[in-house]
C-alpha cells in the first residue's frame, strides 16, 4: 500500500519500523480498554450513534430560537426536556465512544442567522465555553470549496478546498462540533477513527511505532498564537486518558512554505510511523453520514478524523460550519503543551470573547435601587408566553424598537391598512419594566428576530388585553385612515396599565396626489408611459417586510404575489421614487417600470390619491440573503454579477436619474434568467442617504451635520447646525414630512445636493468599491458598529479592507474606489461587537470592557471625534469656494478627486473577466 503522506522530507526509502531499533527503549503504556476503543465496521446501522430528534424536542428547540435574544446559553436558549438528553450525550463525548450525531433538523427551514443560533444554543448544552478559531477571535470556520480563491487546490487550507484530509486533530481544542449545511454532489464523507484502536493494534503489531508516537521529539510547525512551534509527542498517556495531537501539515508542510531553520525535519522512521497511523485510522474509519441539518461532535483528543474529496456542483455544495467548544466541568486534563494551547483558544484575555475590564477611566456603575431591581416583585413580568389562541402576530420590528410590525390576525387577506404600532421612550433609565425586556438587545437583531424579542412579545400581550376591551375592534380597525398608528405611551410591567391608543391619522391621506396632478407636475416625455392604476382595496395583504414593503396579492389573482410599497410618514420620498422608476430607460438590469399605480380614496374632497405603487416580487430573494445564507457563488458568477452591477450604475448615472444613492446588497435582487445562471437587478430607487457603513464620507460628514440640523433636543446649538447646513446647501430646510410633494423636489438625501457632477459619479463608485468587495468576500455588510446596522451584523461579519477571496486583479481597483475610506487611514471606531455583546475597546492595548459607563464615554468620544471631522469638512467645502486651500485642508478632502469613474471600474473587471476564461 501506499504510503498516505506522499511527500516527505526526507528522501531516504522508508523502513519497516516493526524491525527498526528505537534505542530509548521506554515501557510502553498498556492496552487502552473500555468504551472510546471501537472499530468502525462493529456499528451496523447510524442509529448506534445519532440521537434522533423527536417533533417535540424541534419543537422545543423552535421555542428557545423565538425566544432568543443576544447570548446563547443553557440559560437563554432553555430546552427543559431534551437539556437533560443532551447532557448525557456530553458525558458520551468524554467518557463514551468520544462521537454523538444528533439528526432530525432541517436546516433549509431556518435562516442562516437562525441556524447559527440553533448551533449554539444546542451547542452550549454539549460544550458552554466557544473557542476562538482564527488569531483575531472568530468563532465560526466555514468548511466549504472557496472555488474563488486563486491559489491551487492544493495549496489552500484544508477548509477552503476540496482535496482529501489526511486523519488528523485539530490543534488544541476539546471539542469539534460541525454543522452541516449542505453536501456534495459526490464525496466529501466525513470519516473518524479512535485513537485508542489505533494504539491497540499497534501495541499488538508494531510496540516500537507505539513508542516513538509517544517521545517528544516530533517538530511541530504550527505559526498560530494557540501553539507553539516546538518537539511534542503526538500521542500521550495522562491522567489516565490516552491523547493524540496528530496534525500532519503541521509535520510534513507544504511544499511552498519554508519551515523555520532552527526545527527538524521528520526522519525516515517517523515519516513511516506517521503513515502507519494513517493506514490504522484507514482501516479502523467510521464513515459519518453528512446530512442537511446534522450537528456532529467529536472529542478532538480521542478520535481522529479525516475527509473523503469531493465534488460540488451547481445544486449540491458541500458547506459545514465549525466550532471549538470545552465542557468546563467533563473536560480531560491535558499536559502542559497541549494545555497552553488550549488556554489561548478558550481563554486568551488579549481576545476579544473573553474580556477583562481595561484600565480605564470610568466611574464604578451602582447596584440599581430597590424600586428598580429586578429582585423586588413590583417588577416582575409574570409571562412572556404568547397567550393562548392569539389574535396578534408581529411580522418584525426596526432595530431601535420603536416601530413594531403588529398585525391583528383578521387584517390579514383584506385591503392592506399600514397600521403600526409606535412605542414611547425605550432609553428611560427610570422605567424598570425596560430593564427587564432590554429593548436596546433589539439592536443586535435582524427585523425578523426583532419581532421574536422580549419587548416585542410583551408588547404582543399588551394588545392582545387592550384589543379585548373593544366591543367591536376589528370594525375599529379597519375603518381607521390609512396609515394611522397605534401608540403605547410607556412600557409597564402590567399589561392592563399601559397607555395604549388607535390614533386615526388624516394628514397622511392630505397629502396624497392624484395621478393627473403627478402627470401634469412631472410633464413626462413622450417614451415615459404611466402605469395603470389599481384600487388598494383589491389588493389583499399578506406580510410586512420591511418598513415600507409589503407582501399583496391581488384579488381573484391567488398565489402571485407582489411587492406593495407604501410610505406612512411622508409621502415625498415616494413620488420621488415613483418619477424615477418612470423616467428610467429600460436596462435588463435595473428595475422596470411599477406595474401599478395604488390608489385610495379620499375621505375629504372625494379624490383619489396614489398611495403606493406595485413591484414585481423576486422569489430568490436579495443578494444580502445569499451572502448570509454561506452560500457563496463561484467567481465567474460573481463576476458577471459585479459586470452587471456597475453596468446598471452607469446607466443610471446616464439616465434622468443620475444617482443612485444608496447601494446595498439588499436593494440588490437575483433574478432567473433563460441564459442559466441567475442575474442580479438593482431595485428600491427612493434615493435616501446611505446607511453609516456604506456612505462615503462626504455623504456621512452632510448626514452627520445634517441630523443635528433637524434635533430639536439638542437646544440653542440646532441652529449652529442649520446655518452650517445653508452654508453648502442655500436651499436647504429641515425636514418636515406634513410638507407636500411639488415639482421643485429634488432628492430625501441632501447630502448629494451638496455635491458636483464628477464628485456625484465618485460617490457611487465609492459604493460599488464598497458593495464589490462584500460580493468577492462573501460579506452580507460592513461592521461598523457606532450604527445601528453595524449592531445588527452576525457574529463572524467580515470587516472592510481585509481582503481573502477576492481576485488579485480586483482589489486595485476596490482600493482605488474607496479612496477615503477610515480603514485607509487606519481610524477604527471604540466599539466591538463579540457573541451578541457590544464591548468597547481600547484602540491602544486591544482591550475591551462590557462596562455601560466605558461604552457610553466611548461612545461620546467617538461622536465628538465625528462631528469635529464634519464640520472641518463644511469649513473646507465653503474655503474653496473662496481662495486655494491649505495643503493639509487639501489632503483632508483630496479623496473627492481621487476616485475612478464608473467607466473604468467597468473596464477593470471586464480585463478581469477576459483573463481569468484564459
């Protein structure tokens, strides 16, 4: 046979080593006996190994993923029946056969968020403590064909490849747990093999290979900060336990990587011992199945394992999700080499997952008084259970939980009505009820999980009891103006006494427009053709989105749905959006024309408005969802896709739009196309400021002003604001939404008003820079946590500048794109965001701190750090207007002229796309 390591070091032709004279001829331990000594041909059927979930225990897992929040523990994700099964498969893993499958899970029911979620809540029942992966702290490796990387097969980490995986173990870590995703179309099996079997036979066969596996003299190349470079054994005997720590890269290497001068090669008898290892593990394999939804765990010092290659193609892509977990309490003890270790990967303090309070200047923060502790009954919730047989669903929430998507269960099917629930004051320090329901987690959630939250169940109570005191509330409800709102003045711990009111709002429906007055304001060109137009009460509403979409149907239209969307604030933006889509040339890839125009009566004046307009919905959803689901699609694909995109930038900048202002990878659709591959189309045209992480900074410096500009809570200094405002933009007023839509309405953002034709063109391509760098990475969005947005990003979110997948010939021109950009200058914002917390850092020594009183001044730091660079920005702006500026005033701003046109960002990934066919 074969030797399975093909390329050692040396070049001498391998012994036999059952003959070879090892001169330290030490005792050799005994025969290992009991349960983790196991064949794998002596398991006749996988149910020996796998736990199969019944309905219930799904159940009760669906239940403990609703009720999440932001931390993932036996605590937080509560499983009262199967927390108990599962501890015992932990005792397996440690003093058991060392494996445990656990089956039943459909992961393509669940999102990817939620699916990491299950993971670790599970999880945290097997192994509490998550080990760090990587040098900068990930928890999650992701164990799939990165098809894009440029480097060879063989030449990629094991995890980004497809190539065969020698036997082996994972560096220092207790346990291994996978989640599997989706597998091959062929291959890819994941094989184990006990490491005590192992020893077994060659103690029976081969004492002095068992021998020599056991001295500490094997070179170990391991340049990672969780082990150290040095000689080991890679088996050991110790407190009673046999371990392994077989890590063949680390021994072989690989073939363009140089090993450190000072370390040893492998000599002839240890290549043919290490291969001897691989020939028993071969012999000895258990093959685990790898189905959709599995979670498998594996002692990583007591059995080895391996993967077969394998082949992906378009419809089946192997992709597993990986973890390093320790149980605390059943955890072996480990020698001292292998101990540093594991020290590192579980509890490095440098390391953000488990951080220490850094020494700085901070108040100490007191234990809140009695009227507010959550100890004194006074302020106990008795139940965030949803009542029985419920009338109330919530559809989702935004991150601040101040707009919750509620809707009555008879509202569904029958004309949409726009009807949202408004919450008060969610930041009052006072009100204990707020924290209890800790509304600020809502900002580290997705809309959906928002929903799901402990503010939003309770709330989800309080109108079940308020909506029950009605006589008829359902004709309430439906005969209340569009877009009214229901509003809860405060959050109380009673149900019964919160202050809940149906507000009629009229103003909104004041401001509608009839579609003659929009023709006649609009003055269309000819090639302009208005859409038909469709009453709102034959649509039939089937879900909220988002803010300001919405899932319909239209009557006697059953199973085709589409995309409604309305305004409930100001109907500005809208109409706006609405001339876009209009006066938009065709482009297969932009959006076409609405299919309707929504219209509504009025009730005063009896004329018709248009209150929304209708969209073509696309089933495959947005490039966001893709990027979050892992499955990231193989680099000619995405480069057509980035060809696409910055085609349809351009033709927007060429069309009477001349902007797009606000490029993200949700307002980016996937769409089937005759051709095979999927296409992408840019959607959503209501042109609002870009959100924190993606605007460029002369959109985010205006914004910044901007907002001050139109607080009314922040005094006499509002109107320092406004003047600076008028200071760029003369025609600038603070936003007022009972304002109506005229035809002098330019843009909902002002701050590409303040821009020339050239700087409008680098903006966008600022974003597409930014936008093309997520699509090669794989990132859903950029991690920038002083925004909302930033806060609501999965754990292991990409952060912008760090390049890995994306093609060598790309990232010049991404650099280029993004001129400007804070990671550029190496400017970091104080905050990070580890296992669903928010930490603040210090940007010096790298330590963190979960303090309320260090994140609040940091954070007040960052913010005056913020406003400071802004108005530097306006004074520049306005110098020169006026005379040569200064050359470090020049330097500040020098990214305005430094950004490639739209043509040539097209023209870059074409020559791409030319070479990478040759």
């Amino acid at each position: 046979m074969a030797p399975f390591l093909q390329e050692p070091f040396c070049t001498e032709s391998l012994p036999d080593l059952h003959t070879t004279k090892i001169k330290e001829q030490n005792a050799v331990p005994s025969k290992i006996v009991g349960p983790l000594v196991w064949d794998g041909k002596q398991f006749k059927d996988v149910n020996e190994y796998t736990y199969r979930l019944s309905i219930d225990e799904v159940c009760e897992i669906e239940d403990a993923l609703g009720n999440f929040q932001n931390q993932a523990n036996e605590q937080t994700f509560v499983l009262p029946t199967l927390g108990t099964k599962l501890k015992k498969l932990a005792q397996e893993l440690h003093h058991g056969r060392g494996f445990v499958v656990i089956s039943g899970l459909d992961s393509k029911r669940y999102s990817p968020e939620d699916n990491i979620i299950i993971f670790l809540g599970v999880g945290a029942y097997l192994g509490e403590t998550r080990g760090m992966q990587t040098d900068d702290g990930k928890l999650f490796a992701h164990l799939r064909d990165a098809k894009q990387m440029k480097a060879t097969q063989a030449d990629r980490p094991i995890k980004d490849s497809n190539r065969f995986a020698a036997f082996h173990n994972d560096l220092c870590t207790d346990i291994i747990a996978i989640q599997t995703r989706s597998s091959a179309e062929s291959g890819g099996e994941q094989l184990i093999a006990s490491v005590s079997q192992i020893y077994n036979e060659l103690l029976k066969t081969k004492p002095d290979v068992a021998r020599l596996l056991l001295k500490p003299d094997w070179p170990m190349d391991i340049r990672r900060r969780f082990c150290n470079t040095d000689t080991r054994p890679l088996f050991w005997k110790h407190e009673g336990k046999l371990l392994a720590s077989v890590i063949p890269d680390a021994l072989i290497g690989f073939e363009n990587v140089q090993r450190p001068a000072n370390l040893p090669k492998l000599n002839i008898a240890q290549v043919s011992a290490l291969n001897e290892v691989q020939a028993l593990a071969h012999r000895f394999k258990l093959s685990l199945p790898t189905r959709e939804g599995d979670l498998t765990f594996i002692n990583n010092f007591a059995v080895l394992h391996a993967r077969e290659e394998f082949q992906d193609s378009e419809q089946n892509r192997r992709y597993l999700v990986r973890m390093w977990l320790k149980n605390n309490e059943l955890a072996w003890k480990l020698p001292e080499q292998l101990q540093t270790g594991n020290d590192m990967i579980f509890y490095d303090e440098k390391l953000p997952y488990h951080p220490t309070l850094p020494t700085l200047n901070a108040r100490s923060e007191a234990a809140p008084a009695w009227e507010h502790s959550f100890l004194n009954p006074a302020t106990r919730i008795d139940s965030l259970s949803l009542v029985g047989n419920p009338t109330w669903d919530v559809d989702g929430a935004e991150p601040d939980g101040r707009q919750i998507w509620a809707i009555p269960r008879f509202a569904r099917y029958k004309s949409p009505r726009r009807i949202d629930v408004y919450v008060g004051d969610l930041a009052d320090s006072s009100n204990p009820s707020l924290q209890i329901l800790r509304p600020g987690s809502l900002q580290l959630a997705s809309r959906k999980a928002a929903g799901q939250s402990d503010i939003s169940r309770h709330i989800l109570r309080a109108l079940e009891f308020w909506s029950s005191q009605f006589e008829d509330f359902e004709e309430e409800y439906m005969s209340s103006p569009f877009g009214s709102q229901i509003t809860i003045a405060t959050v109380e711990v009673d149900v019964k006494r919160m202050d809940i009111a149906l507000v009629p709002r009229y103003d909104l429906e004041r401001q509608w427009l009839s579609v003659a007055s929009l023709e006649e304001m609009w003055d269309l060109p000819h090639d302009a053709l208005m859409p038909p137009g469709i009453d709102i009460e034959e649509l039939r509403f089937k879900e909220q989105l988002y803010d300001s979409i919405g899932l319909v149907e239209i009557d006697g239209r059953e199973g085709e749905s589409l995309v409604l969307k309305t305004i409930s604030l100001d109907t500005k933006a809208l109409y706006h959006e609405l001339n876009t889509l209009i006066t938009l040339p065709p482009h297969p890839n932009v959006s076409p024309p609405p299919l309707y125009f929504v219209t509504k009566k009025v009730r005063f004046g009896g004329k018709r408005g248009v209150c929304g307009f209708l969209m073509s919905y696309y089933p495959l959803g947005t490039v966001d969802a893709l990027l979050r689901s892992g499955n990231c699609p193989d680099l000619p694909l995405l480069l057509k896709w980035a060809k696409q995109l910055t085609e349809a930038m351009i033709h927007v900048r060429n069309s009477p739009a001349r902007t797009y202002t606000d490029l993200n990878p949700r307002n980016i659709a996937i769409v089937e196309s005759t051709e095979g591959s999927p296409e992408l189309v840019l959607i959503d045209y209501d042109q609002g400021t870009p959100g924190y992480t993606r605007a460029p900074p002369e959109i985010k410096y205006v914004t910044t002003i901007e907002k001050l500009a139109c607080s009314n809570t922040i005094g006499p200094i509002q109107q320092d604001y406004i003047s600076l405002m008028r200071s760029l933009i003369p025609s600038w007023t603070p936003f007022d939404p009972s304002t109506r839509y005229t035809k002098d309405y330019l843009s909902p953002s002002a701050a590409w008003l303040a821009l020339n034709t050239d700087e409008e063109e680098g903006a966008m391509a600022y974003m597409l820079g930014k936008q093309l760098w997520a699509l090669f990475e794989g990132a859903a969005d950029y991690p920038e946590p002083a925004s909302v947005a930033g806060f609501r990003l999965p754990v292991g979110s990409l952060e912008f500048g760090a390049f890995d997948k994306t093609p060598l010939a790309m990232r010049d021109i991404i650099k280029r794109c993004t001129v400007g950009a804070d990671e550029w200058n190496g400017i970091r914002q104080p905050f990070v965001i580890r296992g669903g917390k928010i930490y603040a850092r210090n940007l010096e020594t790298g330590e963190v701190s979960d303090s309320v009183a260090i994140i609040q001044e940091s954070a007040r730091a960052w913010w005056e750090f913020e406003i400071e660079r802004s108005k530097k920005y306006f004074s520049i702006r306005k110098l020169g207007c006026e005379r040569q500026l200064s050359p470090s005033d020049e330097a500040f701003v020098n990214f305005l002229s430094k950004r490639p046109g739209l043509d040539a960002v097209l023209q870059a990934i074409e020559t791409t796309i030319r070479n990478e066919s040759t």
